[in-house]
C-alpha cells in the first residue's frame, strides 16, 4: 500500500511518443528540436488532463538531452536526462503560477534568468496556470519574455487563454492542445489495463472514457476507482453501478414502449428509473443522446460520430431503420424543450411523464395527405375529423383555380335575385358587380368569369344583373351609356369602380371636405390668449415637468397682429427653449383658435438680460472672510491651531 502510485502518475508520459491525442503537436516540436528552429516562449492552452505540463516538461528534457536520437526524442540515459526523471535537474525551473501570482515572484524569476546554465545548453522555465498572474506580473514579465538570454526558454501552460494578455500571447508560440477522443483514451486504458493484468470488458471502457469527457487525467483516475471497487474485474454493469450512468438498454426499451405507443409500460419503465435513483434531468439528458445516435445512423457517412462500442452501434443502426427522420428530429425538439423547463417545473415526474405521453402519441400527429387534383403529398397536423379548422387547411392546400365556389358563403347569393330581363336597368357602380372581374383575371372570356349559376345567360347580358333590384329601374337614362358596350362587361364596369390610388385618395378628400362643417375661426385676443396659454402650461404641470412649467411662466405673451402672436423671452437660455418648443406652442393655438393662419413670433428683451442675472459668486477667500465676519470663533480656531488654508 505505501508503494502504489496513481495510474495518472505512474503512467505519465515519459517522452513524446507516448502522449495519446496530440500528434499534431508532438511532431512539431520534435522537427523544431532536430531542425534547431526552438522558438524562445511557447504557451500550451486547452482543457484540462490533456497532457500540457506533460509536454512541457518532455519537451524541457529532449532540449537539454546530450544524446538526442534521430526521431527527436530524448535518450533517457545522458546526465541530464537522468537528473531530469530523478527530479534534481538544475537547469529546469517549474513556477506555480497559482500560488507565485505577485510582481516580486516574478522579479524572483526574472533574476535568477541572468544566470548561465552550468550545465548543458538551456535553462527552461516551466509557468504552469499562467493566467493567474496579476496584471502587474504580467507586465514585469514582458520585456524578459520579449527578449530573454540565448539560453533562456519560457514554456507558458494555462487552461484559460482568454485570460492572458494580448502582449504576453504575441510574444509566444501558441499551441493548441484538444480534448482526447474517445477511442484515443479506449485504446490507452486497454494498454494500461494489460500491464497491470486488470480485466475489462470494451464497452466498460467505453463508459470511463465517455463519463472523463476527453480528459486522460480523470479517466486514469476513474479506472483505479473501479478497479478496486471491482477487485480488478470490470464489467458493463458494475461500471455502469460504480459510475452512476443510466444503461442504454433503458432507453432502448423506452423507444420500443413508445413505438407501440403503450403508455402505461413506459410510465413504468420511467418509474423503475427513478426508483434506482436517476433523477429526471438525468433521463432527459440520456434519452436525447440517445436519440442523437439514432439520427445520426441513419446517414453511413455520419456514423463516426455516434461514439460507442462496435456492439452498440450495431443496435443503434436495426433501431434506426425501424423510425423516420421526422419522428426522430420532432422528439429532438420535445425533449429539448422538456429539458429547459424541467428546473422551473414544480412537478417534475409529471413534467417528465408529460413528454412520455406526447412521444407516445407523436407518431399520430403527422400524416400525409394528398391532394386528387395537384396529386402532390404534404404533411398535415390532425384534427378532429369533419372539423372547420380541417377543411379549411385542406382548401388553402388546393390551386386558386381548382377551389369550388362554396369556400365563400355569400357567393351562391349573386344569381338568386332579379331575373335576366332586367339587365337595361341594372346600374354599373354597384359594388357587388366587381366580383365577376376577379375570376375574369385568370381567363380571358367573359363567359368564363361569371358564377356558375349564370353560366347559360348570354355573357353581354349577365355581369350588369349581379345583385341590383326591380326598383331601380327608374334612372334608366343616367346609365344608357354604360350598356352600349356590353360586350366588354369587364373592361367598363372596372373604370366605374376601380381608380388609381392618386384619383381615390383625391374623391376621399373632396369628399371629406364637403362632409365635414367648416369650423368658425375664434377671433385673438389678449385674454384668450393668456387663457390658452396657463392651459398649455398645466399640461405639462400635470406631467411633473417643473423645469419646462417655469421656462414657460417666465415668458410674456403679446398679440402683435390680427392673427400674429409674440413670445418675448427674457434671456437668451430662454429664448432658445422656445425656439425648441415653437413649432407644438403654434400647433397649440391653431387648434384651440381654429385658425391655421396664426403666426407665431419669438423675441427677445436684451433690456432685462442685466437684470436677470444674480450678483457674482464669492471666490474662496471672499466666502471666509464673509464667514469670519459672520462668525469670529472661526477665525479664532484658525489661529489657534496655526492652519494656513490653501485659497
């Protein structure tokens, strides 16, 4: 027991080729050592346990190494790489940024950097949690970064680089470390699990390696939890036990429950998962993951990324055949949805259950109706059958052409009232005969436009007949010009209805103008003013608005002419608020005077500028010697105490 060593520790990477998920950095380091290309600073960022203080200590031993080996790794056997693994080399420097965070720590660092290396070619400082350090260190720190000694090399690790200066990140070479793909940590945890003669199945490494979310440090940490919470023998179902993850066989028999749409087996099945101590998040969370996989199996290309064991991925894949698309991204949606209101929820076994019943019966909302005339397939939502909503979906689905005439229930009206011998006496601007020239603009024939109870009637004798009564007869003589060209119903009836928007806009205001009575104009007089002028004030008293009230109170009104009204101003503060509020001020009496002749005018009394203006303000020593006078015990204690005061 005092001999054991955490896999994290015990299998930490001794050299570049033994780092899982970081190639791309690894081979670049090592061709910058063989190429004699070592950059003087580098900062390695990314999520944490991915392997950055480990890189930057690999990397400070293959540097110093006296035997480098042609693949750029260091040979483990020359003195410093000796000194280096035995932890008392002396030319590898490694900072705690997190405890050391102060400019003198760093001035600490800073002075021991003029010292040469005694042995071997580098000194190599390694500043792990770099985003720690104060401002003021990191600006301590810059020049020396920006231009250190031949010898010197900076390896900067931090898991925030958004944290870091600007003028810090500029000075390095950054490297970007990414988080170690599934089957990467799979692989390495299989490596691991036969030297120490550990047996585990693949898929309960799968669950660590997904569990540790590409972190190698907290999957070695896992691992040695289970082994000895297993005695060395890990299984599917006591990893899936050890680390409290909801099987997959679960939600496998939900989605069958739901296919069938049985409702009460699944409420069942949900009930037995919280029995075992699942929360409903938990759940919610799985399921979609779960159904995640199933939409991505139904494409081959995008089947790499369902990230589960070859077994499992096999079953996600029959599944997947069984279940449209559709279902698959509409639960997605339902879920998502569940999923953000389940904290909010009061009760969440029943918000839960709640999107159990609606998956169960989602099958059910979606069918695909086709139309007989267009013989095209669209989706539609159900509704009780024989339902308004229904029918009128199922018309808007069908061409304008195609619809019958029934959709508008007033149409059947037209052709019911006066028979056709009526026709002379029919008058043009009636409005229901604008009705026929709608249809009239899909087909060109007149015979055509009119409604289908009308169809017999000769075209030149039908379109006048629409709705007009007997009675009407009578001003026969107004409209004999209309029926000459009867041939044409559609082309005359439409310029005795219809205008251009510029002629309609033009009737409509003539016509108002006639309806509307001209309203008498109030003659100006000085009283009335002054009247309008304390309402137009209160307004705005009313509104708390102090500061305009007394702007206004100050101003004099006089009426200058007939229909011309001044505002005289006392200073020029003044006068230019009421060039601001002039235009609502002229609004105001037009309306209340009925007159939009009024003028109004704004002066400016240059007489009473002076005497507005208050006396000087005191300066300092003029508001102590006034108080002095006022009060001599003030000038006194001054003395006493022997203040000079500062004026």
């Amino acid at each position: 027991m005092e001999n054991f060593i955490v896999s994290a520790r015990k299998y930490r990477p001794q050299n570049f080729s033994t780092v899982v998920g970081q190639a791309h950095i690894t081979t670049t380091l090592k061709n910058a050592i063989r190429n004699h290309q070592l950059a003087h600073a580098f900062l390695f960022c990314g999520p944490r346990g991915v392997g950055k203080t480990t890189c930057a200590r690999i990397l400070a031993k293959t540097i110093n190494c006296e035997n480098l080996q042609p693949d750029g790794e260091a040979c483990n056997e020359c003195h410093s790489c000796k000194s280096f693994n035995e932890g008392s080399s002396f030319n590898i420097h490694e900072l705690d940024a997190a405890s050391n965070n102060s400019v003198d720590d760093i001035r600490t660092l800073v002075e021991q950097v003029r010292f040469s290396p005694q042995a071997g070619k580098y000194k190599i400082y390694i500043i792990d949690e770099v985003h720690m350090l104060s401002s003021s260190a990191f600006n301590a720190f810059l020049k020396t970064l920006e231009e250190p000694p031949s010898y010197a090399i900076f390896i900067l690790a931090t898991t925030e680089k958004h944290k870091i200066l600007p003028t810090i990140l500029s000075r390095c070479q950054i490297f970007d470390f990414k988080r170690i793909t599934i089957q990467d940590t799979v692989d390495h945890l299989q490596e691991i699990c036969g030297k120490e003669n550990i047996q585990a199945d693949t898929d309960a490494l799968h669950l660590v390696a997904q569990k540790t979310d590409g972190c190698m440090r907290d999957s070695l940490s896992t691992l040695d939890k289970i082994v000895s919470f297993t005695s060395g023998h890990l299984t599917y179902q006591n990893t899936l036990e050890h680390l409290n993850i909801l099987d997959y066989d679960y939600f496998f028999r939900v989605m069958d429950t739901v296919l069938q749409e049985d409702i009460a087996t699944a409420l069942l099945l949900f009930d037995e998962i919280l029995q075992k101590g699942f929360e409903g998040d938990n759940f919610l969370n799985g399921w979609a993951e779960f159904l995640r996989n199933l939409l991505l199996c139904k494409e081959e290309k995008a089947l790499h990324l369902v990230e589960v064991s070859g077994n499992l991925k096999e079953r996600y894949k029959q599944l997947s055949s069984q279940i449209s698309p559709a279902y698959l991204i509409t639960a997605l949606h339902l879920l998502n949805e569940t999923e953000i209101n389940y904290r909010m929820a009061r009760n969440k076994r029943l918000h839960v259950e709640m999107a159990l019943i609606k998956l169960c019966y989602l099958q059910q909302a979606v069918t695909l109706v086709s139309d007989d005339n267009t013989g095209e397939v669209s989706k539609k939502k159900l509704v009780p059958d024989g339902s308004a909503p229904q029918q009128l979906r199922t018309a808007a689905a069908q061409p304008t052409a195609a619809r019958p005439v029934t959709e508008k229930p007033a149409a059947p009206a037209a052709p019911v009232t006066p028979p056709a011998s009526t026709t002379n006496t029919a008058t043009p601007p009636v409005p229901p005969v604008q009705a026929p020239p709608v249809a009239a603009s899909h087909t060109p024939a007149p015979a055509e436009a009119t409604p289908p109870p009308a169809a017999p009637v000769t075209p030149p004798v039908v379109p006048p007949v629409a709705t007009t009564a007997p009675q009407t007869s009578a001003p026969a003589q107004p409209t004999a010009p209309v029926s000459a060209p009867a041939a044409k119903p559609a082309t005359t009836a439409a310029p005795a209805g219809k205008l251009t928007g510029l002629a309609a806009m033009k009737q409509a205001m003539a016509a108002k103008q006639q309806d509307t009575p001209q309203a008498t104009i109030i003659p100006l007089t000085q009283g009335a003013i002054h009247v309008y002028w304390e309402e137009f004030i209160d307004q705005y008293r009313q509104a708390n608005k102090m500061t305009v009230v007394s702007n206004l109170q100050l101003a004099l009104l006089k009426l200058l002419t007939p229909t011309e009204i001044g505002i005289v101003s006392r200073n020029i503060v003044q006068f230019r608020f009421m060039e601001e509020e002039k235009l609502v001020i002229s609004e105001f009496f037009k309306q209340k005077f009925n007159n939009p002749t009024i003028i109004l005018t704004l002066l400016l009394d240059e007489s009473q500028q002076t005497q507005d203006i208050g006396p000087a303000p005191l300066s300092s020593r003029e508001q102590f010697q006034q108080m002095a006078e006022k009060f001599p015990l003030v000038k006194e204690l001054k003395d006493r105490l022997n203040m000079e005061l500062d004026f």
